[in-house]
C-alpha cells in the first residue's frame, strides 16, 4: 500500500503514513510547543517502539495512559484527563496525539475538543475500525454510563495518519469486528467494494496480509466513501446519518451487552447484529428485494457469531433504542437500505416491527 493524502482532511493512508506524521510535526508544529501522546497498555506496548522508531521528535513526548476498552469512554475519564493537563501547566499551544484504537480516538479527540476551549489533535488510529471509522469524520464522544456517544462534540483532527502495519498486532476478534464498519460503508455507499468483499469469507481474509492490494482497497476506499457522505453533512443534520446504518438496534445491543456480559460485544460485533436487523427491516419497508435481503443478511450471518437477544431482551433493548441520539420527536428512527449502495434516514417503525426484526435476528441462530 503506497502513501497517498486524502488532500482536503490531511488525511494519509499506507506505510510512508509515519513519514507524513514526521513531515507534519516538523512543518505543523513549534519545536518549542509539549506534544501529549494519549494511548492505552497494550497499544503502548505493541505500537509505540515503532512510532518512536520512526520519529525522534516524539521522544519527548509526555505519555498518558488510559485503561483499556469501552469503559474507559467516560465523562468521568475525560474530566480525570483534563484534570491532568491542567495540573501539567499544558497550554493551548499543545498537540494531543492519540494512538490507539475507537475509544483513544473518541475520548483523545472529546478532551481537546473541550480543553481550554481547543487543543489541536491528531489521530494514529491502530486497530481497523478506528483507521475506517471513528477516527475518520471528526466527530468525538463519551458514554453515558452504559448509553453509547451520548456526550460529544463535532471536532476535526489536524490530520490523521494510518499505518497498515499497526494491524498486525490485532486478534483475530478485533479484525473482524473492524471488518463490519468497511461492509457497512459497501452496504450504503460503494456497491463495486460490496461486490469486492462479499467474494472473501472471514478465513479467507485474515489469510490476506495488510501488505496487499485488498485490505489496502477496502481501507482506503471505506476511507474515501466516508468523507463524501461527511462533506456534504459535516454536522450529521441529514445525510451523514446513513452513516448510522446498522447502529440503532447495534449500539442498543451493544449497551445490552456492557450492561449483562462478562465479556462485552465489541463495537462492532453489536453492529453486525444491529446491519442484519435494519435489512430486514429495508425489506419490511420495500426498499430491499428479498433476494438483497437474503444475500446481505446471509453474508452477515456467516462473518459474525451470533448473540442471542430472546423475546425476554426485547422491551429493554427498546428502551435503550429510545435513547438514541438520531430519534426525532420521540419515534426511534433507523438507517435503512434503499437498494444496494444507497440509504433512506428517519425512518421509524411501530415497536411491534422492530420486534419482529429483533425476533428474526434471533431465529438465525443455528
């Protein structure tokens, strides 16, 4: 994967990506002004012997270290963050650098967002679905106790830099669950890329190296096809929320899952479920063919486990789905496809049809 700039966000993507970020820090930044670098344990181990390798001005970096996983995505660690800056003497002339996957990107970019008013920040996204998703767009978020992205703010980076080769220290489970925002974007946005991936079974993938021209593809395709819905609706008032395809139902699974699991959904194994949910519910609404349904919801259900949500998870998964943030005059709205490659926003449904969907998601299981 060659290095290329996705020229109006300072956006780079390939492995001459770390040779972009020592190109910015020496052209963007002031040599006398603190760069703060904020990651987690296993991200620092795994990611940051090569970042430091690759750039000698990030030696002085101050290191902050956060716990790991979607719990870490608090109010409570953002205020316990600024309370650090504050206590450092940190000035606004500061770079922020997060190095790490969704919730160092969600949460790094909501601090500077807040920040004596602005920090300026930057992205070293490290797992899949941060490089083609959260860290992509500009936008940032905390939870709210177990209620996903209910605190945010709009924010752009002062670039993003994606290297492939931070992929290899990625479990398998991680992979996939990134994997899931890329056929999200095919599903609503680039028939050609759905065409592309429906081809490759999951074993066959994590066979595939990141060094290759298909993950090289997919990512920087899924990059690409997420900045052209952004552009048009940076601030999400219409557009953008085709982007939420699949969230509506996955992040009310998702927060189900936080609230009663030992060992939670990822992120994007909750959006698998919620993508199989809302085609079903496209093709309730006649916008999907049952053939489109069935190849769509077939692909899903062959790339993720399932997650049992039985009849008796339905009313609180209701409830959670009416706190989301894209309902409008208090109807819980979905994403839905409208044929492959496109989508309708703000569409709602009678509780008893997201049931139904809820009901048929879980026949699936084998």
């Amino acid at each position: 994967m060659s290095m290329d700039s996705l020229a109006e966000d300072k956006i780079f993507v390939g492995w001459d990506a770390l040779t972009a970020l020592e190109t910015f820090l020496q052209e963007e930044v002031p040599q006398n002004a603190k760069i703060i670098l904020l990651t987690d344990h296993t991200v620092k181990q795994h990611c940051l012997g090569k970042l430091f390798g690759s750039n000698q001005r990030l030696h002085d970096a101050r290191i902050y270290e956060i716990p790991e996983g979607e719990s870490a995505k608090t109010f409570h660690q953002a205020y316990d963050l600024c309370r650090h800056l504050l206590s450092d003497g940190i000035e606004k002339d500061t770079l922020l650098i997060n190095l790490g996957g969704g919730v160092v990107c969600d949460l790094g970019g909501f601090v500077a967002s807040i920040y004596k008013r602005g920090l300026g920040f930057i992205h070293i996204p490290t797992t899949l679905l941060a490089q083609v998703d959260a860290a992509i767009g500009g936008k940032t978020a905390v939870n709210l106790d177990t209620y996903k992205n209910q605190i945010g703010t709009f924010a752009k980076p002062a670039g993003v830099f994606v290297y492939p080769l931070f992929l290899n220290s990625l479990n398998e489970r991680q992979i996939r669950a990134g994997f899931a925002e890329i056929i999200k974007i095919a599903l609503i946005a680039d028939q050609a890329l759905w065409h592309l991936i429906r081809q490759y079974d999951f074993p066959a993938l994590k066979t595939i190296s990141f060094e290759g021209l298909l993950w090289s593809r997919m990512i920087r395709d899924s990059i690409g096809k997420k900045l052209e819905i952004v552009r048009q609706d940076p601030f999400e008032k219409h557009y953008r929320k085709g982007l939420n395809f699949g969230h509506t139902v996955g992040h009310a699974v998702e927060t189900y899952s936080l609230q009663h699991d030992r060992d939670p959904l990822l992120h994007g194994e909750a959006v698998a479920a919620g993508m199989i949910c809302e085609t079903y519910l496209s093709w309730k609404h006649n916008l999907i063919s049952q053939p489109e349904r069935d190849e769509v919801i077939g692909y899903l259900s062959g790339m993720f486990d399932h997650y049992p949500i039985a009849g008796e998870t339905h009313d609180e998964m209701l409830k959670i789905m009416q706190a989301d943030k894209k309902n409008k005059g208090g109807k819980i709205c979905f994403v839905l496809l409208d044929g492959m490659g496109r989508f309708q926003t703000d569409v709602s449904f009678d509780p008893k049809i997201i049931f139904e969907s809820l009901s048929y998601y879980n026949s699936l299981q084998a």
